[in-house]
C-alpha cells in the first residue's frame, strides 16, 4: 500500500495546481485598452491607440466607433461627425453610429436630424435603450423649444411660462443624473 501514497500524492497536488496546465491569459484587446484609457479620463492617450490600430486594421468598426466617442469628449465634433457618418455608411445595420451622431445634431440644435437618426438607430436595434433614452432627452428639449417660442409669441402666456420653466428644471434634473 505504501507506494500508493506518492502516487495519490502527486495527483492530488496536480489537481489542486491548475495554474500549472493553464496558459497565460491573452494580452487585452485594443478596444478594451482603449476603454480602459478613456474610462481613465487619457483621451489623448486613448486617440493615439485608437488611431495606431486603425493604421494596422482600419476596417475595425468598433475602434472607429470608438475614436469618434473620443473626438466628441474632446469637443471635436467635425471630426466626430465625420467618423460617425462614414461607419453609418459603411455599417449601416449598427445603431451606435446613428445614436451618437444623433447626440451630436441634438446638440447642436438639430433636433428634426436627430430624431431622424435616433428612429434610424431603433430600426437598425428596436431593443436599443439607449437611443430610447436619448429619444425622451430630445422630446423634452424639443419641449422646451416649443414653449420658448410660445411665450416669445405671447409674453404674457403665463401657462407657457410655467411649462418653460418645469421643462428647464426637468431637464437640468436630467443633465445631472448622467
């Protein structure tokens, strides 16, 4: 029985050791290590990664995506709208590229080109929460400029004003919680 005993020995201590038998894990991709700098707040050093693997790669639809999330933090909304315009041409069964482009017209004040991408990106996704989040953000401004100009038309429309007033305060509120 006794040579039994190393031999059970030494399965147990394999089995207990799996770090042995494993290969090291991966390097991480180049769109998490984006995403890691851009959570980090290194836009910067998140463009410069983008930019690098698109030089190696440049139909990578998802670090295109990416780099014009990164040129819209940055206020760089020329070259956002261009990256965002070229991937709905190129990829037009993917939402995201009309739902930030949609963001983008939104703010700028283009709400009827913003509705129209946001209706795009929910036929290209139904289930896309987010593009039906940022269809309620753009009612509610568009709320808001429609009382606006009711109570520039009547300044004395003091239910105009109070509904341009809730819109503002709901819409401040909502600015805050993202």
């Amino acid at each position: 029985m006794k040579p039994l005993l190393p031999l059970l020995a030494c399965a147990v201590l394999a089995a207990a050791w799996p770090v042995a038998a494993q290969k090291p894990p991966p390097p991480p991709s180049a769109a998490t290590e984006i995403g890691e700098l851009m959570k980090a707040g290194r836009h910067d050093d998140a463009l410069a990664r983008a930019d690098a693997r698109l030089k190696d790669n440049p139909r990578d639809a998802q670090v295109r995506f990416m780099r014009g999330v990164i040129l819209a933090e940055q206020g760089k909304t020329v070259e956002a709208t261009a990256v965002f315009e070229t991937l709905i041409q190129e990829f037009p069964e993917l939402p995201e590229p009309y739902n930030n482009l949609a963001v983008i017209h939104a703010a700028q004040g283009r709400y009827e080109s913003a509705w129209r991408l946001l209706q795009q990106a929910l036929a290209a996704q139904p289930n896309y929460v987010t593009a039906y989040e940022n269809l309620g953000d753009l009612y509610l401004s568009m709320a808001e400029q429609a009382y606006g100009k009711a109570l520039g038309l009547d300044s004395g429309n003091l239910v105009a004003k109070a509904k341009l007033e809730t819109t503002r305060e709901l819409n401040a509120r909502i600015r805050g919680v993202r």
